[in-house]
C-alpha cells in the first residue's frame, strides 16, 4: 500500500495544476447532468457562465491576431457543455421544486423570469424566442458560413503561402526557425477555421436544444403542478413558465455573447491593433464622410413630425467632431524645410581623383522605387540585399562586393535595373505599395491588375492591389511585395554570374581566411606551386557550373595534389569535380535515395567521342547532331523539371566538360555529371534516353 501511495503521489506530483484544470474542469460539468443542485450553487453557476462568456467577448475584442485565440473552438464546445449541463440541472430543480414559488431554482433564474420580462411569461416567451432566432439564424449562421468560406480560402492559399516562404527563404530575408514558424502558423491557421466551421455547429445546436428544453419544461411542468401537486391550470402555467423562461434566458443570454465573440474572431482581419483600435481609425477618422453625415442627419432633424432636437443635437455633435478631426489633421502636416544652397565652388583642374572605379554590382531605381532604399525611411530593400548577401557567403563560399545602389532620373519613375561591372545584365519594373502574384502553373481564379512576368524567372504574373492580396493567395497564386521582387530578381543575377564576381581580390580574401586555420596548406599552393591567377580560373569553373566553393579545404588539398602534374584550369576543374562529387551529388538530390538522370544513346556516345579524338578543346559537331543533341536534351530537361526533380545529364568523363559548354547556353538549368563524381553508394535510375534516334 505505502508503495502504490508513493507512486500515487510521485504521478501526481508531475502533473502541473495547469494540465489537470481540463479534465476537472470537463468532469465537473459533466457531473451537474446527473447529480442534483441545490439552488444556490446554482445561482453560482449561472453567474459564473455569465463572467465566461464575458470574459471571452473582451478576449476577442482585444485579441490582435486569430491565431492568439487558436484555443476559441474549444473553448465554444466547452462553454456550450456548461450550459447544457445547466440547463439539465436547473430543469432537475424546476421540476422536483417549482410549485414552491418563483425562487425555487435560485434567485438568479427569478430575476430573469420575473423582473427581466415584467412576471409576464407571454412576453418572456417572445423575448425568449428572439434572443434565440438572432443567436441561431444571424449571428451564429453567419459566423459559420465566414469560418467555412475561410477554411476553404485557408485550404487553396497554402501552396501559394508555402512558395512564398520558400522565396524568402532562399532569397536569405528569413532563417530557417522564421520559415518553420511562418509554416507553422499557416497549418494552424487552416486548422483552426476547420474548427471553427465545426465549433459554430454546436452553437446551433444549442440554440436548438434551448427551443426544445423549454418546450419540454413547460409542459412537463403543467403535467407535476396538476398531477402531483394539484395546482390550478394557470396557476400551474404561470409559476413553471416563468421558471422555464428564465432558465431559457439565463443560458441563452451567455451563448448570445459566446456566438459574438465567435463572429468576431472569424471576421476580423489580423492587425498590429485590437478590434476597438481598428474601429476607431477606420470608421472615425474620415472628417469628410462624418460631416456628410452630420449634414444628413441634420436635414431629417427638419422635417416636421420629426424628433428635431435629438437629431439636430446629434448632428451638431457629428459637425463638430468633424471639425475637429480636419483641424488636428492639417496640424499634423510639416511644414517643408527650406534648404541653403550648396555654396559655388571654383573649378579645379581634372585629376586621378576624378577617374572613378567601376562598382562590381550596382542597383540603379527610378524616383518611386527611392522609398525602397532610403535610409532615412528604414527601406525595406536595404535589409533584403544584406540578408541576400550573407546568404550568398554562406551557401556558395564567398563574399560577394557590396551593391551600390543609387537613383537614376533617366529611368521610368518604376523601373529598376542590375549592374555588373557597369553593364547591365537585368532591369524590371516594380510597384510601391502593390504585390506581385505569380502564377505557379496551376491557380484556382483570374485576378484584376496589370499582367507582366516575373523578373527573376519569367513566369507569368499581374500586379495588384494590396486589397486583392488575400485573394490572390486563395487562388494558389505566390504573392510577393515590390521589395521581394527586387532582390529576388538580384539574388538571381547573382547566382547566375557568380563565377564573374570571383576577381583576384575575393581570392586573396578568402585564401586569407582560410589562413587562418591552414596556413601550411594556403603557403604550400600559392604561389608556390600555382598562381593565383590559376587558382582563380578553378573556382571561377566551378562557379560557372554552379558548384559552391565552401569547401575550400577539399578544393586546395587536390589543387595541391594536381599542380604538380598540370597547371591546366580545366583539367583542374575536372579533378576538384571529382574530388567534391559527393557534395554536388547532395547539392542536387539532397539525401541517400535514387538519382533519376538523363543519359546519352551508346551510339551518340560513341560519335562524340569521335568527334573529341582530336583532343581540341573547340571541337564543333556537325549540324545535324548539334541540332538533335540540343531538342532533345531541352525535352528531357523539361521533363523532370514538370516531375520536380533538378535536370541533369550523366555522361562518361571525357565528354563532360565538352557538352557542359555546348549545353550551357541552350539548356541553362541543365546540369552535365561524369560517372566519376557519383559516389559508389548512390542509385542512379535512368530515365531518358537522348540521341535514341541518332
């Protein structure tokens, strides 16, 4: 015995008082159906169903967020519970003790039933059968047909939401534990407008239950007070009806509010300020449309027959607000600081000093894009560029040079475009305040805006309203601001010209820290035994074939093992490929599961081969295979990209490096492995054949 007690009590020792509120809670609620109530405790109940429900009102009023109330179904089914339990214990107590007197059920029942209604149970009735068709046909019907229109919308915008995180994600504006936040908050979401759209059902059916339980009460009553009691007929309907409305109204009146404060959390749109703050600046902060309101209301305040001095006291009161409002609003503007101009200087003769280096990547945007960039105004885009560029360093192995970013008058007010090295190699257009949707492929609706295509990887898409945001996203469409678009489009361009971005400075840069924790190996290869110049052409190889130099400790460790035999770049590359194989397998098909390539026709291997016999590194094909080689290799780069899978070719070694740059113009995305850099432990599934027909 002492062993169970102490086991009884080590259990309930872990249990905090929190995780045990719940099923007491449940329990408790549950045990007033079958066990009999005094009336007092009853009258505590009924008041504390009351402080509930609206406790929960203010709850939502004041919540900023839905998801800060994601307990508020439960919280519905736990409160409708309550009343029902209730309602069964008070009907208990009406039965057995109502031809006692009109207090027979607590003193909280009587009020309801007696002062509230007058002690006229005809006009209780009718009070009654209101408060129950504004709960059940307006109130809670139209907060679940919201929940359900949500939770559908909810459903649909999840593929777009998702493509959206995973845009900042990879554009570096987010780490992983906002991504993962950001796609827990959207299951949550949708899961909790499902629950909604379930919850508002037992609201209906409370109201339903209450129609039922009074009709039940009241001629149960008639029924004891006769039978058992021998009370006249109207005396009889008059102490159980009255008993009955006011237990109908003391459940009825709590479940009004716990269905507004349903109708509250569905329909509001999630803000950085509560309900009360929203009404307030949305409605009463127009001076134009309050006075317009007053000059109505004061107009019916004349007509004769009218309640002229409430109308015209209300709209002068209107007038003056108004007024009010317009003054405070003209005060707020600033008024425009003069600027000294800038004091004449004399010429002075040119110099060095005037010929300015070339920046290695610029931004250049029209005169509506400056709020973008501007400090002074905390610019969205000066943020996205330094998340873009620590990306960058992270994932591809160095630091790129910074975007010097400046306002160009000669463009449109809404264009933008990329500079590297002075040469423009991207321009778009971007809209301030407005977003752009972009269709993936497959959205559910067509939306109104201006139609374009995206920047960054021209896919199809409209700009539109803020307003049409949501609406965008429930169509499946990935919907991003001007700012996103901006340095999605640069981080783009930077990955695609990273190769150029490597000059001998950022390889001094990073063989500098890579010195720092091998020094032997970085003094054993530059310049000892290879130039820097060489070292340079390798990575810038690698970069090319979008392979990421981070591993800079396997790159100078087979650099060093090679130089010795050949200073030759691309011979370099080759063997820093295979050396680095097992990463860029991961790089491409992350995890241990099978391979699904491309492949050459043993026949179109052997006439490429041929043709690479002379050892020239500018072997030309013949037009016809050139031609074949290029459609096809495009449709089986199409084809698994349409299966989600990254485009790549297997090829012998000796033909690698030659149809990765014949390739790499026509079929960009196309990435050409060697048998060589596949490690041993990989399964590769071939699935197409290219030159089949050769």
């Amino acid at each position: 015995m002492a062993t169970r007690a102490l086991r009884l009590q080590a259990l309930f020792g872990r249990l905090a008082p929190s995780q045990l509120a719940a099923p007491v809670l449940i329990m408790l609620i549950l045990s007033m159906m079958v066990l009999p109530l005094p009336a007092f405790v009853l009258d505590v109940l009924f008041t504390f169903n009351i402080a509930i429900s609206v406790l929960v009102l203010l709850v939502a009023v004041n919540t900023q967020k839905t998801l800060d109330f994601s307990v508020f179904p439960t919280v519905l089914l736990v409160t409708t519970l309550l009343r029902l339990s209730l309602n069964v214990a008070s009907t208990r107590v009406v039965m057995i003790d109502g031809h006692t007197g009109p207090d027979a059920a607590g003193k909280v029942i009587e009020a309801f039933g007696h002062f509230l209604v007058g002690g006229n149970f005809a006009v209780g009735i009718i009070v009654f059968m209101i408060l129950v068709v504004i709960n059940f046909v307006v109130i809670t019907k139209g907060a679940g047909r919201v929940a359900e229109v949500s939770a559908r919308f909810t459903l649909d915008a999840m593929p777009g939401k998702q493509m959206a995180i995973d845009a900042d994600l990879n554009a570096g504006l987010i780490g992983e534990e906002e991504a993962r936040k950001r796609r827990t908050d959207i299951a949550r979401e949708s899961e909790f407008y499902g629950s909604m759209d379930g919850a508002s059902k037992f609201v209906r059916g409370d109201a339903v239950a209450g129609i039922v339980i009074m009709l039940l009460n009241v001629v149960g009553g008639l029924i004891i007070g006769m039978a058992q009691h021998d009370m006249p007929l109207a005396q009889a309907a008059k102490v159980y009806t009255l008993l009955t409305i006011g237990d109908g109204l003391v459940a009825q009146i709590p479940g009004l509010i716990i269905s507004i404060a349903a109708g509250l959390v569905v329909t509001r749109v999630s803000d950085e300020r509560n309900i009360g703050q929203q009404f307030m600046v949305q409605i009463f902060n127009n001076p134009r449309a309050i006075a317009i309101t007053a000059a109505i209301i004061g107009i019916l305040g004349m007509i004769p027959g009218m309640p002229n001095l409430v109308f015209l006291l209300l709209a002068g009161s209107l007038s003056w607000f108004a007024w009010r409002m317009s003054k405070r609003q003209r005060q707020i503007v600033d008024t425009p600081v003069k600027v000294a101009p800038p004091p004449v200087q004399e010429a002075v003769e040119a110099s060095w000093n005037d010929v300015a280096p070339l920046d290695v990547l610029g931004l250049e945007v029209g005169y509506r894009l400056i709020p973008l960039v501007d400090k002074s105004q905390d610019g969205e885009l000066l943020r996205r560029i330094r998340g873009i560029r620590k990306k960058f360093a992270q994932e591809v192995g160095f630091l790129v040079s910074p975007v010097h970013i400046r306002d160009n008058l000669e463009l449109k007010p809404n264009a933008y475009r990329i500079l590297l090295k002075g040469v423009e190699v991207g321009a778009g257009d971007a809209f301030a305040g407005q977003y752009l949707a972009i269709n993936p492929g497959r959205v559910a609706g067509t939306l109104s805006g201006t139609a374009t295509t995206d920047p960054a990887f021209g896919l199809p898409a409209i700009w539109i309203d803020a307003s049409l945001r949501d609406q965008a996203q429930a169509y499946g469409y990935t919907v991003v601001d001007s700012s996103t678009v901006i340095a999605t489009h640069l981080n783009h361009l930077i990955l695609t010209h990273a190769g150029e971005l490597l000059g001998r400075q950022e390889v001094q840069q990073l063989l500098d820290h890579l010195a720092k924790e091998m020094p032997k190996l970085v003094e054993d290869l530059v310049p000892k035994v290879l130039p820097l110049g060489i070292l340079q052409k390798v990575l810038q190889g690698l970069l090319d074939e979008g392979v990421h130099i981070r591993d800079m400790r396997t790159i100078i460790e087979c650099v060093a093992d090679h130089a010795t035999r050949t200073q030759n770049a691309d011979e370099l590359v080759t063997q820093v490929r295979v050396a680095l194989g097992r990463a860029i397998v991961q790089q491409l098909f992350p995890g241990n599961g099978e391979m699904q390539v491309a492949s050459l026709d043993p026949t179109l291997e052997r006439l490429l081969a041929q043709a690479l016999a002379g050892g020239s590194e500018n072997t030309s094909f013949e037009p016809g295979l050139a031609d074949t080689l290029v459609r096809e290799t495009a449709a089986a780069a199409q084809r698994q990209e349409s299966l989600g899978l990254p485009a790549v070719l297997l090829v012998p070694a000796n033909l690698r490096l030659l149809l990765s740059r014949f390739l790499r113009r026509t079929v960009p995305q196309l990435k050409v492995l060697s048998h060589n850099e596949v490690p041993e432990s990989r399964i590769i599934k071939v699935t197409s054949i290219i030159g089949g027909r050769t």
